[in-house]
C-alpha cells in the first residue's frame, strides 16, 4: 500500500458508495446513493465505485449495482461481516481507501451509516457532513439549485471555481440550509439521507458491463471488541412513507381538534389507500409520532398523491415533499405558502372539506 496522506488532495479519485446490506439483501438507500454518485462521477469525469461487506452476498445482487451506475464493485466478503459491527466495518472501509484513495465516499444516513460514517471519517482525519439533503461538485449547477432553494443573489455573488464536494444539509432544526465543504482533507464525506435521492431507471446494459472486484479482506476476531451472540428482531408497527404511493399529511390547521384531524386523514387515506404524514408542528405538539414527520428533519418522499391538511408550506416542510408528483392542498388562508407548490388547491375549512371528499371518493369506487 502506498503511504496513506490525507492532506494530499490530488492523489485522490473516484466517487464511492457504501451500499449497506442486511442479510445478504442490498438496501434500497444504496440504490439511492448510487444514482447520485452518478452524476456527481460523470460531472468529475472519474469512477463510480459501490463497496459491499458482507458474507456470501450473492454475486447478482452485486452485478445489478452496476444497473443503478456502479462501473465497479469492490465485494468485502468476510465471515465477520456478515453481520454489523463498528470496529470490523470500521476496519474494513477504512482499509480499502487508504489503498485506493477515493475523493469522494457517500454513505447513507441510516442506524448503521449513521454510526459507520462518524467512525471512518475520524480514523481517516477528514471532515463528514451528516444527514445532506442535497450534494453537488459543479459550481453552475449549484448555482441553479441556489436559485430555486434560496434567497442568496446568486447572479451579483462571487462564487470560487472548483470542485470540491459541495454538501447541503439542514440546521438549526431546519430553519436554514448549510453548505459544508472540504477543500483541505480528502475522502470528503457525507451521509444522506434515505428518500431524499430519487433512484434512476434499472439498467440492464450498465449491470452486464460492471466490473465486480473481490478484495483480499484483512480481518481477524482480536479486530473486533464485541461479539454478537445473537440477533432478535422485533416489529414495531411504524409508517412507511418514503415507500408510500399515497401520503395524506396534517398540520397546524387541526389544532381546533387534532384527534378528529387525525382521524379525518386516517380516513382520507384509508379510501385512497394511502399513509398518514404529518407537519413537525403536528408532531412537536405531540399529537403524532415523530415517524410520520415529513420535511427537513423528517423523511423527504416521492409519493404519486400528496394531500395537505392545514399545512401552512412553510420551507422546512415543503423541502421535504415538494416533488411529490401531484399535491392536493386544504387550506382556510388563501394566501398560503402550500398553494404555491400545490397542483390543486381548495381554500376552506378541512374539517369540513376532508368529509366531502372522502363521500366524493366512495361515491366513485362505488359507482365502478
């Protein structure tokens, strides 16, 4: 291995991601990561790399990376990976980009990325920005994403040229969007968010193409300071929203009766056959659990329906929803923020509007 300085930006290249796998099973994040990776690679020109760790993963899970932008894989395959911990994951990671030196490593900010990333990024004395929303290397194109996500006078704002990771990420509880750069150490890292990268189109003639790496893992039990005896799963009844086709949300406007207002929206998207979302008033209130928070600080979705309850459209909350493919907003204020995303807009009382629409959406299913 050539020697390892962190300080030395141009000998670093490539963009990797750290698609995270449970049970031999690839995540849906990494598929995420890999799309973005994508075009942050072809922006730079270089390689896009997937890092798999695991026991066994079967080798057209790992081909099928490559359908999703991957031109390599890099298979850590280890009896001690097959399940996750800190210390072998760690090591591993760590291991294989001081041998390979990529500039860029993207990790997606779930339990366990959330905890590996920290961890990588301290053993490798480089900068990690955590939960990113939003992540680009070319200045014009931030440029364009500044223009529409900000009130900063980009056209009279001088901005330096280069590409050094450019990563946005939400702060002060989602009241303003920061930019965190790297320039001085390298791998730049960042985690991201789950739901907040839409993943591309499957490509069956990148995943034929792909170029599967097995690594020669260096990995030994003294390496790891736990051991896991065993692995017990419970279910806890959680919504999915990132995965839902439907999402009807509440917000402030049920606060005359929140326990009718959820009900309401429960009802709404039971006929639409949808989830329930809601506001981080809603949820900072305590009238709903914190997995149902849409927006910065909560989960950013994609569904096909969007239905917006007495939801003012403040920022931190459209952020998280605004390319929903069709919102429906309810609102008493006409003038709110909501109707300027929204596709429909109907300006009343919910608690009066929600019923109608649910006696409108039977009357159709039963008139078919």
């Amino acid at each position: 291995m050539s020697e390892y300085n962190f300080t030395d930006t141009a000998a670093f290249h490539g963009v990797w991601v750290f698609c995270e796998q449970r049970d031999g099973v690839l995540q849906s994040i990494s598929y995420q990561l890999l799309s973005e990776g994508r075009k942050l690679a072809n922006d730079l020109g270089v390689e896009l790399c997937a890092v798999v760790m695991g026991s066994e993963v079967p080798e057209a899970y790992l081909k099928a990376l490559g359908g999703y932008g991957a031109d390599r894989v890099y298979n850590c395959n280890h009896p001690l990976l097959k399940n996750y911990t800190t210390d072998a994951y760690t090591k591993v990671l760590c291991d294989l980009v001081m041998e390979k030196k990529p500039e860029i490593v993207l990790i997606g900010a779930t339990n366990l990325g959330r905890d590996l990333g920290p961890r990588c990024a301290a053993r490798l004395h480089t900068g990690l920005t955590a939960d990113c929303t939003h992540l680009d290397v070319d200045v014009e194109k931030y440029k364009a994403f500044l223009k529409t996500t900000s009130n900063i006078d980009v056209d009279n704002t001088k901005f330096e040229e280069n590409t050094n990771l450019k990563m946005t990420r939400p702060a002060f509880g989602g009241h303003l969007m920061a930019t965190i750069i790297c320039p001085r150490f390298r791998p730049q890292m960042s985690t991201v968010r789950p739901g907040v990268m839409q993943t591309q189109e499957f490509d069956e003639a990148g995943a034929a193409k792909t170029i599967v790496e097995n690594v020669a893992v260096d990995l030994k039990p003294e390496d790891i300071g736990v051991e896991i005896l065993e692995i017990k799963k419970t279910a806890s009844k959680m919504v999915d929203l990132i995965g839902a086709d439907v999402i009807v949300s509440v917000g402030r406007g049920i606060s005359a009766d929140p326990d009718k207002g959820i009900a309401l929206a429960e009802e709404l998207a039971g006929v639409l056959g949808g989830v329930v979302g809601a506001s981080r008033a809603v949820v900072d209130a305590g009238w709903i659990s914190a997995d149902h928070q849409v927006g910065q600080t909560g989960k950013t979705v994609h569904p096909r329906i969007y239905v917006a309850l007495g939801i003012s459209g403040a920022i931190q909350h459209t952020a998280g929803m605004q390319d929903s493919e069709t919102i429906i907003a309810v609102n008493k204020n006409d003038s709110a923020p909501i109707f300027g995303v929204a596709t429909y807009g109907i300006v009343g009382d919910l608690f009066k509007v929600v019923p109608q629409l649910i006696a409108e959406i039977k009357a159709a299913k039963a008139g078919k």
